[in-house]
C-alpha cells in the first residue's frame, strides 16, 4: 500500500507556505514501511529555499528513502501530531485505524515548526483561525471529556473537537492543549487535569521562573483563572506576529538529532552527552548553545525532572541558522527514591544517574572545563536550594502544593559519591 502527499514550507521571514517537496509512505505486504522524499526542482531553485532540517534531508535532488520511525523521517515525524494532539484526532478521524500519513494529513494547519502537508500540489493559504482566551472554560471541558474517555460535551461534539483541533504540537507532551490567540500573539494552553496531584499549572510556569533565574533561556508565560481551573499560556517561540500574518520558524527535536526513536529499543542513543555533539555540529553558536544545554541538564537534575525525553528539547530556526530553542516542559516529579533518580537521558559515565559526580564526568563534551562545571552546578544548586520554595509562591503555588513538590528539589542522592561506593 502506498499513499503520498505534499509537503509545504513557511520560508524565514514570509507568512505564505510554499510547495517544497513530495513525500510517499509505502507498506509493504509484511507490514514493513518505507517513506521516500525528494525535494521539488522549483523550490530547489528558488534562492530563499532551505533545508528541512540540517542532519537529514538536506537540500539536494537526491531521493531521500526511510524504514526508521515508521518510514517517516524526522523532521517531518516532528511535525506530526504528539500524543495529546493524535488522542484529539482519534476522537475526529472517521477511520477505525489510523496510519502515520494520516496523522500528518489530519493535523492541524498550525503544527509546530514550518512544515505542512496535503493532496494538492499548491498550498492552501493560513487558516488564521485560533482559539481566543475566551474560549479556555470551553475547550477545558472538551480536554476534560477526552482525558476520561467521555462523549463529548454541547450538542455539536465534532464541531468541538475540530475547535480543539487548533492545538500546539509541541515537541513533547502528553497534557492536553490548544492554541489560544490574542493580541500579542500566539500561546499555547495548557490545561490541568482533573487527577493532577497538583496544580500543574502553577507548579510549570513556577519552574519556568526558577529555570529563568537560573540562567536558562524560556519563554514568557501566564495564568489564565477560567471557572475555578487554572490555564497556563506558554508563548509560542516558532512563531512571530507580523502585518501578514504569523511567520514560521523551523524546529525539529532532540529526537531528531539524535538520529533516535521514542521507544525503549532506542534508549542506548538518548543522551545530553552526544545531544551536545550534535548541537555543536549545527549550532550557529555551538559554544553558547552546548553551555545552555548544560545548565538544563543541571536544572532538571536538581528538581528530579525525570520527563526530560528527547522530544522536550529541540533545534530552531528563525531564519537560515539552527540554534537551541527556548527550554519548555520543565515540571519536577517526587519519585520515591532519596539515593537514586535517573533522568530521561544518559549524564555522564553513570548513565542517567542525576547525580552531580555524574554530570561532572563529561563536562568538557559541553565546551566546559571541569572546574567551570562545577562553579555552575553549586551556583544553580544553592540557588535552587534556597530559592526554590520563594519562587513558588511568589507564582502562586499553594503551601499545600509546595510540601507535595518539595522532595523534588535537590534530593540526598544527588551529592552520592558514586567513585567512593566503587572502592
């Protein structure tokens, strides 16, 4: 069986997509898939045209060919829908089973990054069309329903689900979602769930704070108080309001770079160690961009963020240069170990093992001699020690809330001298 489609592409600096290139997905009769794309000859001599992402389909008139990630190579695998968005799109769909082509011609037109796909060969013009603040106490309830597997609420229940359809496929994440427009831009919306054990809402955009005053780039956020419920609005990094429109910056994931899958059979390449090394190979700014990526490794050590994947990191491009995007999905977790909490992805000699030793171990991978490693690990782990709590409260994270998070920060296990336990 084979399907296609095209594929389009929002240029550095313009608000109109174009048509970049052909894509085909092929399965074979024992189920084996295999994705082919070739870039198209007028964009390849279009003189504003560029690469897709830059380890894989770099611009070429070779035909590019894929059996990994279900024949559906990276960059676009990036801008296909993550698990929240594919849930939405199961309740929408029509299809009892859906394929990878699928989710891509499903999702919605404002996925992240600058990648689009469909059946024509032109493009079809923006939607422009989002979801306002208003709508937040409505497409709460939507997220609700879908998160307890509920029919959906109001009496045009697909009418509903295409308004939820208008979601931010955020490099990582399986919280529910959307994109929420005003006047100053783009947001996407977080919701908490209602079997959150706290306010998720409060506690991220707390970490955000902390992560920013850490010296760790993020990105502007708020809190939206709908009917009782908190939502957190996260501003879109990959997009920037003009006259126009909204231009579209490239982004592919962690993921991507490191050339891995998001199942357990590809955990040996999930690490910050060779995540580095990569970055540095297509930062515009390898030195800065490996030194931030050190710092986010440090913080979510120190607050047990073991949600780290591949996917909550990414690469992005505003215009022809790749650099680190902005940090996003930073949220502690309280797992119950005091001796021992591993990280999403490898540290150092140990493993994942967040541990400061650990971290130490492969510090000059990041561009940083071990004693500048050092200075700033206990810089960030007494400010996190001593800040952590003020912060919380000051972004409205209750007392109650705080004792629940409070085994996340700075945990016994991370000062263990795993060198001393070898002797």
């Amino acid at each position: 069986m084979t399907s296609s489609c095209f594929v389009y592409v929002t240029l550095p600096g313009k608000t109109q997509p174009v048509t970049a290139g052909r894509f085909e997905l092929t399965t074979s009769r024992s189920g084996v898939p295999l994705g082919r794309f070739v870039y198209g000859r007028a964009y390849l001599e279009n003189p504003d045209a560029v690469e897709f992402d830059p380890i894989e389909l770099k611009l070429s008139s070779n035909t590019y060919e894929t059996a990994s990630l279900k024949g559906v190579f990276g960059a676009l695998r990036d801008a296909s829908p993550d698990y929240w968005g594919r849930r939405v799109i199961e309740r929408n769909a029509g299809k009892p089973q859906l394929d990878e082509m699928d989710y891509l011609l499903f999702s919605p037109d404002d996925r992240a990054g600058a990648l689009g796909f469909g059946l024509n060969k032109d493009p079809p013009a923006p939607l422009r069309k989002f979801n306002q603040t208003l709508d937040l106490e409505k497409l709460q309830k939507i997220a609700d329903s879908i998160v307890a597997d509920e029919d959906l609420p109001f009496q045009s229940n697909l009418k509903q689900v295409e308004e939820l359809l208008l979601i931010g496929t955020s490099m990582g994440g399986a919280r529910p979602k959307a994109v929420i427009e005003d006047k100053n831009g783009l947001w996407i919306a977080k919701f908490n769930r209602i079997d959150d054990n706290w306010n998720h809402a409060r506690v991220e955009r707390a970490m955000l704070f902390l992560a920013r005053s850490c010296g760790i780039n993020t990105e502007e956020s708020r809190i939206v108080s709908i009917g009782g419920r908190d939502v957190l609005l996260v501003k879109r990094f990959d997009r920037e309001k003009k006259a126009g429109g909204y231009t579209r910056s490239r982004m592919v994931s962690g993921l991507t770079l490191l050339r891995a899958e998001d199942t357990h059979l590809s955990r040996d390449k999930w690490s910050y160690i060779i995540l580095a090394e990569e970055l540095r190979r297509v930062s515009s700014r390898p030195k800065e961009d490996a030194a931030e990526l050190f710092l986010r490794m440090c913080f979510n050590a120190l607050i047990s963020n073991t949600d780290d994947h591949p996917r909550n990191h990414a690469v992005l491009a505003k215009n022809r240069e790749w650099r680190l995007s902005p940090a996003y999905d930073l949220t502690p977790s309280t797992p119950v170990s005091v001796e021992r909490r591993d990280l999403a992805l490898a540290v150092g000699d140990a493993g994942r093992f967040a541990n400061a030793e650990n971290i130490f171990s492969q510090s000059v991978r990041f561009l940083l001699e071990k004693e500048e490693a050092q200075a700033i690990l206990k810089k960030m782990e007494n400010q996190i020690k001593c800040d952590w709590y003020k912060i919380a409260r000051g972004a409205g994270v209750s007392e109650r809330d705080c004792e629940k998070i409070a085994g996340a920060f700075v945990y016994p296990g991370f000062r263990y001298q795993i060198s001393a336990q070898r002797r």
